[in-house]
C-alpha cells in the first residue's frame, strides 16, 4: 500500500466526513469510505444493536445485510460479539471463514454460504460511548491483511468521532425543533384559555403525564388542532 497516498486520502475522507448534512449521510460516506480505501473490501456496514435486536446502516451491499440478519438470527458472530460488549475484542480479522467451525460453529458455514470469504469488523467507540461495529467483508478468504487491519483501525477512528459528532447534532436540532413547538403550543393554550407562560405549560405538562403521551406529542396535537383535545 502506498501509506502517503492512503494518508492523503484519509484526510480527504475525515473533511468529508465532517461535512455531511446527517447522519445519515455520514454513515454512508463512512461505509463506502471502506470499498475504496481498504484493499480487498468488497462489502462494508454498520451492525448496531438494540438489546438483541440487529440494526443495519447503510450497507453498501447486499452481503453486509444478510451478514447481519444471519448474527441476529443465530444470536452469535464476530460482528455480534465485536457490539455485544465493550470488553469484547475492538478489532477482529477472520482470514477464512472455513476455519471458524469451532469458535462460531452455527454462524461461519452459513456466513460462507452467503458469499463472505474473510472479514474484518471494527468497534466503533469514543471515550464515552460504544457505537456500534464497522464490518468489512471480501468474498475471497484470505484477503485482509494486517495493512487492510491498520487501514481499517484508521479509518474506524476517523468514522467513530464523526459518527459521534453526527448523531450529537441531529439530537441538538431535535431538542430545538422540540422546545420551539412546546413554545408555540404554550402560546395557543395562553391565548384560549388566558394563561401565564408557566401556568401553560404546566397544563401540556399534566396532559402528558395523564394520558402516558409524550411532551412533544401534546404539543405537537395542539398546534395542528389549535387546542387541547
């Protein structure tokens, strides 16, 4: 591999990365970030777990998908474990999927089956939060290397600060988007039924807790309808 030029590179795609509009977008610029800078990388996604629920992001490929409704499935895989747990490993490398009978016995011969050859998954994290795992799949085995492994260390850091930073972002604009309908809500109530600023929002605050509705709901009823129903 050619280190200046993958360094050049990799700073092009951090600037990209950070000028994504969501988070959308940043996931997907991080997993095709991957194809093209990680030899040998035919497929790549973001595996997210909810409880034991398995969450795809923007895969690039088909592969990436079944990959992960296949861990969901079977509750086991490298990916599984890699997200699982933040005492778990923070990289693996798989170099035949073949040779995993033992380690992930239900998993590996159906992952084969799909097309993955090898593989390589990578925990993204910052200091405060696990984010999930970046995976990357050839259908070759044998592919990745220990120079795909560091590329993909780099790339993984780079991709977990903006993921971060992405997803902070799109809860700053919700909490905003949020607190201006609660305003505009309040406003209506004020004007129907002569209220203070507290004394209404106390009122969208019981109806809330009243009817198990949330904040945000109540108000969001109240500026479609022009009142409390």
């Amino acid at each position: 591999m050619d280190w200046g030029r993958f360094a050049q590179e990799m700073a092009s795609m951090a600037r990209d990365l950070l000028a994504q509009d969501s988070v959308t977008a940043t996931l997907e610029r991080i997993t095709a970030s991957a194809t093209e800078l990680v030899d040998g990388c035919d497929a790549a996604g973001i595996l997210v777990l909810h409880d034991k629920h398995v969450e795809t992001l923007a895969p690039t490929h088909q592969m990436a998908i079944d990959s992960d409704r296949l861990h969901e499935r079977l509750g086991e895989g490298p990916c599984f474990d890699a997200a699982h747990s933040s005492r778990g490993e923070r990289v693996f490398r798989i170099a035949d999927l073949t040779a995993e009978l033992q380690r992930w016995p239900a998993y590996a011969p159906q992952a084969h089956k799909l097309g993955v050859g090898s593989m390589m998954g990578f925990l993204l994290f910052t200091e405060d939060e696990d984010l999930g795992a970046l995976n990357l799949y050839s259908r070759e085995p044998g592919t990745f290397t220990t120079t795909s492994e560091t590329a993909g260390v780099l790339l993984a850091s780079h991709a977990a600060v903006a993921f971060s930073a992405a997803r902070s972002h799109a809860q700053l604009e919700q909490a905003l988007a949020t607190r201006y309908l609660i305003g505009e809500a309040m406003g209506i109530v004020m004007g129907s039924h002569r209220l203070t600023e507290e004394e209404a929002f106390n009122v969208l605050r019981r109806y809330s807790r009243t009817n198990d509705i949330k904040l945000r709901e109540v108000a969001r009823r109240v500026c479609e309808e022009g009142a409390l129903s």
